[in-house]
C-alpha cells in the first residue's frame, strides 16, 4: 500500500492517468478528496467523507461515467445522513 497525492496521481512515471482525471473532475465539481491509498489493483479514497475503491483491473467505463457514479453515491449518502439527523 502507498498513500498517493494528486500531484503523484498526475506523475506520468508514477500515477494512473484515469483516476487522476477521476479526481480532476470530482474536484471541478466541487468535491473534496483525502486520504488515497494506491494498492496493487485499486485505489481506496475518500470523497467527502465517504469511502470508495476504484479497481484498475474492472472498471471499465470512462472517467466521468466513474465521476458521475461517486457523485451520486455521495449524494445519496448526504441525503440519507440529513434524514437522520432530522429523526
């Protein structure tokens, strides 16, 4: 396991070009995302909070597919989380 940065992610020697475009768009749109740890096959990530793994190996749909699926995850949990709050 290596905890990575954007900058490395960005790194033509040592980054993942699609996840670092992953973590571009999610950043455009607003999201925050921390603690990225790269393993053999997946990265493990956090965006706002919320824990997610993106398999180099499975995945394969395009970046912003990908974005547009850990954006609505994050969302659902947002919503979920405010309705518990409010009972």
């Amino acid at each position: 396991m290596k905890k990575r940065t954007l900058e490395e992610l960005h790194d033509a020697k040592i980054g993942h070009r699609k996840f670092a475009k992953i973590c571009d768009l999610l950043i455009e749109k607003g999201y925050s995302i921390t603690d990225i740890k790269e393993y053999y096959e997946k990265f493990i990530f956090f965006v706002d909070g919320s824990r997610f793994e993106y398999s180099k190996v499975d995945w394969k749909s395009s970046a912003k597919e990908f974005a547009d699926y850990v954006i609505d995850m994050v969302e659902t949990i947002k919503q979920i989380r405010r309705f518990e709050y409010w009972r």
